[in-house]
C-alpha cells in the first residue's frame, strides 16, 4: 500500500545549501514531501523556504522563534509530521552531508523494520574526505556510546534516520532531554528498549559544501556527560535504562491516514 513519507529537515543559516539540497532531494524521490523547520535563520534560510514552498506544494516551512538546538527543531518538526498522519518521518540534514541519492535505501528498509538508521560505519558506507583525527572522534564516539549503553548498532550518531510513525511516537521525542547530537543516541537508546526493530543501512556521509558547522566543544560535552549518565544508571540497575517516558512500540491495527497537507502517496520498495 502507498505510504506518505515526509523528510524533516532543521535549518539555522542554510541559504546557501538548501536549494541544492531540495532539488537533489526532487530527482531521486519526487513524491516525497519536505518539512523545513527553521530557527529564525539571520541569513534568510526561512525566507527562501517559504519561497520554494510557494513554488512546490510537497515543500513545507515551520518556522520557530530562536536557536534552541538541533533536538529542539527535530522534536518540533517530528510533532508536526506525526500531527499531519505522515506514515513514514525521516531525519536528515540541510547541508548537503546527508545525501538525498540514499533515501531510497533507507525507505526500503522500512519493509521489515520499524526504524532505518543511516550507517557510515557498516560495510559498504563511508565518510568524505575527513581527516583521521575527525574519523577517529566520530567511531570512538559510538562505540563508546555503544559500550556504555549496550547498543549493538554501529553508527549510534548519526543523524539520517526514517522512522515509522508508530515507532515515532513510541520514542517520545518531545520528552528528550539533549538539545545537540546527543539527541541522537537518546532517540536511538530509547529505540532499542522500546522493542523497535532496527536496521542499519549505509550511506556515505558528505562534507558540507557551503555555510559552517554547528558542531562545538559543548554540544560534544553535553553528549558525552548523557551518555556517561545513562551508561552509569544501567549499570546501577542491572541493565535497565532511563527511558521510563518511551512507550514500548506496536504497530497501529489500521494505517492513519495523511492529514493536512495531503500529499502525493510514494511507493516503498519492498526488499
């Protein structure tokens, strides 16, 4: 059966990469819609969105009042996509890191699982042209996160995800509590101990090739003190972990259907 798939993406100074971005996005999967979540870009990336939706009814624009970080504009954006009964909720950068040419993959995978993780570090993905030190901060992250909260997913970082949205809301990302890339390994570690079934699926992560990056000493610091948190309780309690808001995941008996805005159905390949 057609589901609808909707692809958020936060943006904080894109003007420049979200264009390309889209348009990239429009080649490899037409029927897919957009939601543009914008934290009051001083560059206009807002603006530009808003123009691109009037001219591509799939693309749409929230806009919200200031920079809270990046798990504060995907909770917002997720709430949305649930609100408008999208099926299928993928996470993805604006800059051009995540590549649009490896959605697809990642919405094939949805056949047998409940979430598809977008991996650089199974066989057959890969980085740009990153230098070791950057390699070796990226691997050593996740795997000190996977040890730490005994997840068995190789890339527990990464931020190019599609969810169904039962697994979606089984989560609970409003409840989060990191605001930077911690965000991702809470959704993740919440995943896993909701029963979701998990696929890592590889993709070739980008350098971006305009604008600057929004990583710094804090929001590594943020998800390093979390994680050495929640890895702390689970040893305390035999394993258990702090995911107490996260409901355990069951698919809804009927499908729900699209909300405003109706939107296109897109096929899913089923492997």
């Amino acid at each position: 059966m057609p589901e609808h798939v909707v692809v958020v993406m936060p943006t904080y100074n894109e003007a420049e990469s979200l264009p390309g971005v889209l348009a990239r996005l429009r080649t490899v999967a037409p029927d897919v819609a957009v939601l543009v979540v914008d934290d009051a870009s001083p560059d206009g990336t807002g603006e530009l969105a808003e123009r691109i939706a009037a001219a591509d009814p799939l693309v749409h624009v929230l806009h919200r009042a200031g920079k809270e970080g990046l798990g504060a504009a995907y909770a917002a954006g997720f709430a949305r996509a649930i609100a408008d009964g999208f099926d299928i909720v993928v996470q993805s950068d604006a800059d051009g890191s995540h590549r649009p040419e490896d959605l697809p993959r990642l919405l094939a995978s949805l056949a047998d699982n409940d979430l598809a993780v977008g991996s650089r570090w199974v066989d057959g993905g890969g980085v740009g042209d990153w230098p070791l030190s950057r390699r070796l901060l990226s691997r050593g992250g996740s795997a000190y996160a996977g040890f730490a909260l005994g997840l068995h997913q190789r890339d527990v970082t990464g931020g190019y995800r599609a969810f169904r949205a039962h697994a979606l809301r089984a989560v609970d990302p409003a409840t989060a509590r990191s605001r930077g890339y911690g965000f991702q390994i809470e959704l993740l570690l919440r995943a896993n101990a909701t029963g979701c079934r998990i696929a890592e699926v590889p993709i070739t992560f980008d350098d971006r090739a305009h604008g600057r990056s929004k990583m710094s000493a804090a929001i590594i610091v943020e998800a390093f003190a979390r994680v050495t948190g929640w890895g702390l309780f689970r040893l305390l309690h035999g394993g258990r972990l702090p995911v107490a808001s996260a409901k355990a995941v069951a698919a809804p008996a009927v499908p729900a259907e699209p909300a405003v805005p109706v939107v296109p159905a897109v096929e899913v390949a089923h492997a």
